[in-house]
C-alpha cells in the first residue's frame, strides 16, 4: 500500500526457505514484466499509454485476474510509486514490450499484528523474500519469528535484489 502522496516505504529481507505461515493467507500468483524506457516498440507502448514502468497481472485467491501499470523511483527505504489499474486489453498490448525482462512469483499476504508481511516465492528463480510496508521510515515493528528464524540479509538498500534488477539480471552473484 503507497502512502496517499505517492511514497512507497517497505523493507525487504531475504529468507532461506518459505516458511511455515501459522496463520490465514491470502495467496496470489503474480507475472510482472519490465519495459526498457527505450524499447525497440516504443511508439507502441507510448501509443497505449506505456513507454516505460512495471506490468503485472494479479491472480487473486478468488481466480480473479487484475491488470496494473506502475512506475517506481528512487532507492532504499521510501521510494515513490505511481500505479494504476489497467484493463486486459492495455495489459495484453503492452505485455511483448516486456520480453526478455519478466518474473513470476507467488505471494503470500500475511496480517500479523496491524501489519502485512510479503512473502514472495520466485517461480523462475531460487529466491524467496520478503517485505513489509510501514507508515514512516522509523516505524518500529517485531518481524513474526517464524519468518525471523529464516532471514539471511536485509536486502532493503541492495539494487540488485530490487525486482526488476532480477528481472533483467537475474541473481545476485553472492547473497
């Protein structure tokens, strides 16, 4: 959830494996694709209203299937996000423009204590993470121990664990 003014403000962590939710979830498969600000069909995607950002479809816990269009800047803790539903059709148009810079993870929402973790379980890569939005860079918060015990870094600083450097990129060398 990005603040009414735009700031996104999350951290990210790394975990070992999936862990063992305790608690109700709500799980949702998600594919994203990134299109290069300069892409070979630019005048494609500006014509549907695209030229550059992030393209995800959502599939809900009910089967629903949602369409968004964001762009995000910025790095570390608070970055800004502009996002906005989009209809299948946009979606589908502008989908090629991301060919060679796509992920597919599935996600688990979990609310534990006023919060929601994120739970994010690559399909196409060895990667599990996860991240929790705050309302203020200073927020304090006590990560559920059952996610805790599983951490091998914060990543929330590293660009290279940002989604769509993982997207173009791959894996981080090293973890």
């Amino acid at each position: 959830m990005t603040a009414s003014d735009g700031r996104e403000i999350e951290r990210v962590w790394v975990l070992r494996a999936a862990p063992v939710i305790p608690v109700a979830v709500e799980q949702w498969k998600i594919e994203q694709g990134y299109l290069a600000p300069l892409a070979a069909n630019e005048v494609e995607l500006a014509r549907v209203g695209f030229p550059e950002g992030r393209l995800r479809r959502i599939v809900e816990p009910s089967g629903a299937e949602r369409f968004f269009h964001t762009v995000k800047s910025g790095s570390g803790i608070v970055r800004m996000e502009t996002e906005r539903e989009i209809s299948r059709a946009q979606f589908e148009a502008a989908w090629a423009g991301t060919d060679g810079r796509r992920l597919a993870k599935t996600r688990h929402r979990v609310h534990v204590d006023g919060l929601v973790w994120e739970i994010d379980v690559f399909r196409d890569l060895p990667l599990v993470m996860v991240e929790v939005e705050l309302a203020s860079e200073t927020q304090a918060f006590t990560m559920p121990s059952w996610i805790a015990t599983l951490v091998v870094k914060e990543v929330t600083e590293d660009a290279r664990y940002r989604n769509a450097a993982l997207a173009m990129h791959g894996m981080p060398s090293s973890i």
